[in-house]
C-alpha cells in the first residue's frame, strides 16, 4: 500500500497506478547486467518500466509529466523524487508518470533510450489515458535532471517534450562544475571531450528546447548551483522561457520532503508555473 504524503494541506492519499513495462520486445541495448534474470531493485538493476498516475477524469487537463528520479545515474530515489510527487500533479489534473530507467554503467544509450521510448508509450496510449500528446512534459531532479535535461535539448521536433521541470538538476559534464558520480557513471572515466561536450547540456540548447523551471537550493554541496544558472543562461540565449528559483538553503536532494524548509515556498512556485504554461 502506498504511503500517505504530507506535503499539502490536506493529507491526500497517493491515487491509484498501474506499472507498465517498457521494452517488451525485447531491450534494445544493455548496460552490461540488465539482461540478467530476475531483475533486483537492491542491486541497482531496475526493470525498465513506468508507473502511470492518472487524474480523475473530471479533473484531467490533457497534460502529462515523465518523471526521471535521481540518484547519481547509480540509483533511484523513486520515493520523494518519484511516487511520492504523484498527488500534487493528478490533484492538478495532470497525469504523473514516474520512470525506472536503466542505470549507464558507462552505456550512455541506455537511460537515454529508456527515457525516450517512456515518452512515446505515454504518447501512444494518450488517448486512452485522456492525455494531450502535445502536452508531455519531463520532470528531473538530480541526477535524473540531467537525464530530462538531456531529453529536452536531444530530441527532434516530432519527439521533444512540452517542458522540463528541474529539481537541483545536474546540467553539465564539464569538470568544474559537474557531479562527479552522476560523470562517471553516465560517460566513463576519463572522458573523452566528445562526450563531455554532447553531454554538457548547457551546450546543447535549440531553438526547439522547450521551457524550464529549476529548483534549487543556494548552499547546495553536491550539484553546484552553477549547472542551473548557464543552463537558464543559455536558455535565455536562444529565446527559450526559463524560470529559475534558488531557495535560500536546503542543501541537495530534498524532492517532495515536507521537512525540506521552503517546501511550501518551492510548491506555490512550481504550482504558479505550471499554472502560467498550460
């Protein structure tokens, strides 16, 4: 049985779900163990799969959000920065996908390609799960922000995502400013300038990026704040509306915890955006 959240005013139970598995003609690449059988969430080797939240009908607006939780591209925080955000999407009547995406282990497709054919199922069942194909949005934090940031600015016209939501999200590769766990896991170590590059999101800003909100914390240890402000920097350069909120302390990996200070300060804001975009 699901947990109850305690992130809005009225305790609200978390709304029915469904899992669906992705891939179910077989994987398209491997990071090396996923191929093994059976899979085991305790040694990081997650099925690639979705959890789909879905709004009651009478409150359902169309738009959807694939959400990739963080965990350095080593793990999965599927708790506070997955399941437990699913309330306040669907109270909104917007459909809440939450993603198991494979970990990299220096296979770089991999979560990459989990992330993009979760956006085509969502897609492909959209008129029966009352969604708006043109209204799918991602949804980061971390680790799995870099993963939704990447998305957004790697996707062609037809597959790219409504928006981005971005919690304290890594955004470049580049050493100075990266995380170091999220480098190595996703492109190796070392590096080659290649991939450094091509996965430095900040660098791969389009006009057909779509618009972003990041959240984040000042005092941040873990991801420097820097990764959001030149990835809203180079938003901004090529006309992309961006929102950026840096509350004034919090540290790193605080998702939907109510004992995370500025939890209400960060909900109205995200609310008043999602309000502003529709």
């Amino acid at each position: 049985m699901f947990s109850f959240l305690c992130l809005m005013e009225v305790k609200a139970q978390q709304p029915s779900a469904f899992d669906l598995d992705l891939w179910q003609n077989g994987l398209p690449n491997s990071n090396g163990i996923d191929k093994a059988q059976p899979y085991d969430d305790s040694k990081q080797n997650f099925k690639p799969s979705i959890r789909v939240f879905l709004p009651e009908a009478e409150k359902a607006t169309g738009r959807a959000v694939v959400c990739c939780p963080g965990g350095a591209y080593a793990f999965l925080a599927t708790g506070h920065e997955g399941y437990e955000w699913a309330p306040f999407f669907t109270e909104r009547g917007i459909a809440f996908i939450v993603l198991k995406y494979r970990m990299p282990r220096s296979h770089t497709d991999v979560p990459i390609s989990d992330a993009k054919e979760a956006l085509r199922v969502v897609r492909e069942n959209a008129q029966k799960w009352n969604i708006n194909p043109k209204k799918v949005g991602i949804m980061g934090s971390s680790a799995g922000g870099h993963l939704a940031s990447t998305i957004a600015t790697h996707s062609d016209s037809l597959s790219v995502p409504a928006f981005q939501i971005l919690f304290y999200p890594v955004v470049t590769m580049t050493q100075e400013y990266t995380h170091e766990g999220s480098r190595h896991n996703l492109i190796g170590n070392p590096a080659s300038e290649e991939m450094v590059n091509l996965y430095s999101n900040e660098k791969q800003v389009t006009s057909i990026t779509p618009p972003a909100i990041m959240l984040l914390s000042d005092d941040d240890t873990t991801v420097p704040s820097e990764n959001s402000v030149n990835y809203y920097l180079a938003l901004r350069k090529k006309g992309i509306k961006a929102t950026m909120h840096i509350y004034p302390s919090g540290n790193h990996g605080w998702g939907c915890k109510k004992d995370f200070k500025f939890n209400r300060e960060m909900l109205d804001d995200l609310s008043a955006w999602l309000e502003e975009t529709k």
